[in-house]
C-alpha cells in the first residue's frame, strides 16, 4: 500500500525488498536449527507472499525440508485481512505454498475469533492454529480476561474439531495457557478440510472456477492492443479515467480483469507496476482476480509481483521460437520450482480449421499429449506437478482456444 496519499502508486518498499529481507532473516533462522518457520500476525497478503518465496527458496538452497506455519489476523469483525482479502481469498493467494498449518492469531479475543476459525477449517487443507489475545484491550491497552475466562471461549475451538494447535498471543500468560492441557484430554483433532476440486484464483475475494460456471466473463478493455481508448489514456498517462474502464467492467460483470501493456511506445514493466498498483488502491476493481497478459516475461514476473491475489498468466508467446520460449520457461521454473511446463500446440487439419494438441514437456524434453482433438470440447487437466487447471476447446474458423489458469 502507498504512505503517499496523493500518489497511490507508489511503494515505499517493492516485492524484492521484502523478499530480500525475508530470505536474511530465514536463512539466519534455518542457520541457529531452528524447527519450523512460522510467519504470524500477516496483514497484507503480498508481504507474505514475498516471505514464503523466500523461506522456500531458502530452504531448498540449504538442502532443508523445514514445515512452514502461518498465521494471519484480521482487521475487524469484517472477516478481512487489513490489505482488503476475505479468507477464501487469502487461502487461494498462498495456495502453492507448502504449508503444514494456517490459523488466525491477535486480532482480538477468543469469543470473536470462532467464526472466522469455523469458515479456515471449513475450507483449508492443512491443519489449523489458533491463538487468540486475552480478550480485547483496554482503555490503558492491557488485557482483562482471565486464564479461566478465556478457557471457556477456546474451549468450543477444541469440542467441535476447529484446531490443532492453540497458543496465546497479546495479554496471555504462562497461565492462560496451563488450561489448555485439560481442554486437550481425550478430544479429536481436526482433520484438514480436502483439497479444493475446482481452481480458485482471487483478487479481494474468491472466485472458484467450476464446470457449473458455464463461461468466466473475463474484462479485456484495460488492453492497449485492444482498445484504442486505453492505450491512449496510457500514453497520456490518466490513469484516472483508465482506471473508470476497468471500474466499469467489474460493473457490468466482469470475474476476471485483463491487463495488456506491451505496445512499442510504452515501457510495459513500468506501465504494468504502476496500473496493477493503483487497481491495488481501488477495492471495487480489485476484488475480482487480474489476468496479466504479456509476451514479455520481465512483465509478466513484475506484475506478479504487484498483485496480491492468485491471478492468471495470459499470452505468453511463441513469436521468437519453441526454443527460446522454453528455455524462458525452464529458467523460470528453475527459479522457482520444480514443475513441467505445459503449452499447447496448434495444428493445421484439413485445411479449414484447426486445433490445439496440450503437450506436457518435461525437463529431459519428452512431450506427452494430455489433451488432444480426440477429446471432447470442455475437457479438463489438472496438472499433478503445478496444479495448474487446463480446459481444451475444439472448434473451427479460428474460434479454437486453449485456455488454462496458472499459478500466481
């Protein structure tokens, strides 16, 4: 978020600032052995996603498989993070982070917090942490509620099967926790909620991607190649009235924003930021996921770098050649996971249409076909390695596509 109210755009620190500090403090951590990373009290979903890179780039460059926790805190009874996210939302942005636990901690007391831990252990496929503030603070800032008050609140956490790891955060003492034991004797834990059968991708709230759906409506006047109007307020730069086009599909039903810079005369990276980061500002367009679509990786990796929620690569391109492009893509997921890359291929038939084969294209360069013309329009792959979710369409006179939702 920007501490310049008159400039929304800007970022008092970037995505890689923070990265860079997290990575420090991670791998100073993982040097004194310690037996977990636990990220708690997360506010603002981007910070986090920062720190989760790093911890697992970490890790993995130290030859550690330590678990990571994490823990968020709300901002109000609202039910939302302070960056603006729901908890479904929440959940879809940190979901290629391999997770042991999520849970909620501060926020306020234990009474308050049951709802909130309901709906994660409702929908979270991990085990789930609580803990919650001696109550809420008073007019001094120090907290009433007693070791025993405060056990009666928790208690409801563990009958009904919420949590499987309490604590206490601002106000609690050795004492408040001592009366968790007996809470404890004899009680189930909670058993993860399975993992989700739909994609779900997220801007300030969730949006689940199922069959049922039908169609996801997907804005693409925020394209500079697409419309001329906005490729003119770019160039201008008024952002403002820009910002009324993308206000304006959301409006009229749009679930999925598209955003395009890449035209000769802009500096795409620079234009991507600075938009991504004003939509950031406007919680009425950034509720709904954002499609980053760019033939420019360098565009690509810094839009995602902007947004918060799980959002959608689009046009990533082939203009340059099959090997350039996945020697791209393979320098990309070196660089962050172990993952096959997937990419469908065109191919002419008969001479009056046409139709896309998606070929899996593993590291030593072999090529499966898991989608072909054989199968039917409105088949589904869901990607083991990336759980990335792939829909193939057959059709002719270039209405073919291939669409899929990777991970953001």
């Amino acid at each position: 978020m920007s501490p310049d109210v008159s400039n929304p755009a800007y970022r008092a620190v970037t995505y890689k600032d923070v990265y860079k500090e997290y990575k420090e403090q991670v791998e100073a951590l993982i040097d004194s052995g310690v037996d977990l990373i636990l990220f708690e009290t997360t506010f603002d979903t981007l910070n986090v996603k920062a720190g989760l890179e790093a911890a697992e780039t970490a890790l993995k460059e130290k030859g550690k498989d330590l678990p990571i926790m994490l823990s968020l805190t709300l901002s109000a009874l609202g039910g939302r993070t302070l960056s603006g996210q729901t908890l479904g939302a929440f959940l879809a942005s940190v979901q290629h982070i391999n997770l042991v636990s999520i849970g909620l901690n501060c926020s306020f007391g234990a009474a308050d917090m049951k709802p909130y831990l309901a709906e994660l252990a409702k929908h979270a496929p991990y085990f789930i942490s609580a803990y919650p503030n001696a109550g809420l603070p008073n007019s001094f800032g120090t907290y009433d509620e007693t070791p025993e008050k405060m056990a009666v609140h928790v208690k409801p956490f563990i009958e009904e099967g919420l949590v499987n790891i309490l604590g206490g955060c601002c106000g609690t003492t050795p004492a408040h926790i001592a009366q968790y034991p007996a809470l404890v004797k004899g009680a189930k834990p909670h058993v993860p909620a399975p993992e989700p059968d739909c994609l779900w991708l997220s801007g300030l709230e969730l949006l689940e991607v199922k069959k049922e759906n039908n169609f996801i409506n997907i804005g693409e006047r925020c394209n500079v190649a697409g419309s001329r109007k906005f490729l003119r307020l770019i160039k201008e730069g008024n952002y403002e009235e820009a910002l009324t086009i993308a206000r304006k599909q959301v409006e009229d039903g749009a679930q999925v924003i598209e955003i395009n810079m890449d035209d000769g005369m802009l500096d795409a990276v620079k234009e991507m930021t600075t938009f991504l980061n004003l939509v950031a500002s406007e919680p009425d367009i950034a509720r709904v996921p954002v499609m980053i679509d760019s033939s420019k990786w360098e565009v690509i990796e810094e839009g995602l770098m902007c947004v918060q929620g799980k959002s959608i690569v689009n046009s990533i391109s082939l203009k340059e050649g099959e090997e350039v492009f996945l020697a791209d893509e393979m320098n990309y997921a070196d660089a962050n996971e172990d993952c096959s890359i997937i990419y469908g291929e065109r191919t002419v038939e008969d001479g009056d249409g046409f139709y896309y084969e998606l070929l899996k294209i593993g590291k030593d360069g072999t090529r499966e076909p898991v989608l072909t013309k054989e199968d039917q329009a409105g088949s589904y792959y869901l990607d083991p390695d990336t759980g990335s979710l792939y829909t193939f369409v057959y059709g002719k006179e270039g209405r073919n596509s291939l669409y899929y939702s990777s991970e953001g």
